[in-house]
C-alpha cells in the first residue's frame, strides 16, 4: 500500500457558521453541503503559514477538482495504481473503475507518466465532478507538472485575504481548461478555478473558492 498524499493546509484560519436551514435545504446539496454549515476563511493567518503571504519564492498553481491518483512505476512498466487509500485493479470487470484506468493510460499517451517513479497526480473527466474542463475522455495530470498551472498573476497584486478573495471571485480561471482547449489563459469562457495550491519548496497550502463567503451569499444566507 502506497502512502497517501498528505492532507494540505489551509493558510488562514477557518470556522464554522450556521446557515439559513431553508436556503440549505434548497441548494446546500448542489453546493457541496451536507449539514447546514459553511466551513470559512477568516482573515487571520494560521500560525506557521505566513510563507504564503511573505516570501517571495512561493508559488500559486491552480488546484485541478478530480480525484487524486497514485502511479508507481518500475522498469517501465505500471507497478500499481490508487486512488488515496483504495487500490485500482486495471483486470477488475463488475464494480471496478475502468474510468480512472483509462485516466492512466492517456497519460501515458501524453508522456506524463515516468519509467521508475511514485507520482501523484490528479484523474479528471466525464465521471469526475461533473466534468468542469469538458474533456472527452479520462485523463491523468500529474502534481508535478506544477509549472504549467503556475498563476504569474498571484505576483501582481499585493498579498493579502482581502486582494486574495478579489482574485478569486473575479480573475481566476482555469488554466488547464484554457491550454487543452487552446484558449488564450484567463480567457472569459473558461470556468472560474476550484482553487490554487500555494508551493514554497517542499511545504505546501490549499485555498478553495468555496472557502470564501461570497461563493454562498447569492443563494444561502450565512448567520452571523
């Protein structure tokens, strides 16, 4: 069994508030909201993840929304595959996840996936989270390939909760959704980002749209 891929952080505080019972019943299901609870960022920094907001080397890389994949490699040839803790049978017929195969092995197809290595990476397409990119297939892209998703915008504006938020509700599109179906990058068709991974040598932090308040307030009303 390989290890997970470590939980990621969120860089600044978040806390728990109520929400009006009868907008949740209405749309807290195509929200992502299983009690009627929102799960917020609040200015306030967490402890240990100033890096985030202060030093210059670190990186904002768009978060990819599919589900995380585990490859291990040896001589060439595929050693396993898992999906976070659930080992993937490639041979498996009735139940298995055929999709997430397939994933793979168009990756392989684009080179993504190296000879002797345990890469982690993300599985998105039709069956995943209601297929935001619109691809026409399963595909594998691995955390590795940061560069690519890297956003040179995070660089422009000064770095803090508000401009973050600003960011983004109004400027975040998805990079990897513009270079497959070759848009110019930040192009208005494009969907808006689930989110950005934040990368400063080997630590990490994760920032989501749906951490913010304004992705709810335009349909459920937050208490307090």
């Amino acid at each position: 069994m390989l290890p997970d891929f470590p939980k990621v952080k969120c860089p600044f505080v978040r806390k728990h508030y109520a929400v009006n019972k009868d907008d949740w019943k209405k749309h807290g299901a195509a929200m992502g909201l299983r009690e009627p609870l929102v799960y917020l960022v609040t200015p306030e920094v967490e402890p240990g993840y100033e890096w985030v907001l202060e030093d210059k080397d670190t990186i904002a890389v768009e978060k990819l929304h599919g589900s995380n994949l585990c490859i291990e490699t040896e001589g060439g040839r595929i050693k396993s595959i898992q999906n976070r803790r659930n080992v993937v049978d490639p041979y498996q017929l009735k139940g298995g996840k055929g999709f997430l195969v397939e994933s793979v092995l168009m990756a392989i197809g684009k080179d993504y996936v190296k000879d002797d290595a345990v890469q982690y990476g993300e599985a998105l397409g039709p069956k995943l989270n209601g297929n935001m990119y619109k691809l026409p297939y399963h595909l594998w892209y691995p955390f590795d390939n940061r560069k690519s998703l890297q956003y040179t915008s995070f660089n422009k504006y000064g770095r803090s909760y508000d401009n973050l938020g600003v960011w983004f509700q109004f400027h975040l599109r998805s990079i990897f959704y513009c270079r497959f179906h070759k848009l110019p990058l930040m192009s208005v068709d494009a969907p808006f980002a689930e989110g950005v991974i934040f990368y400063n040598g080997t630590k990490m932090a994760k920032l989501r749209r749906d951490m913010f308040p304004w992705f709810y307030q335009d349909k459920i009303r937050i208490e307090g």
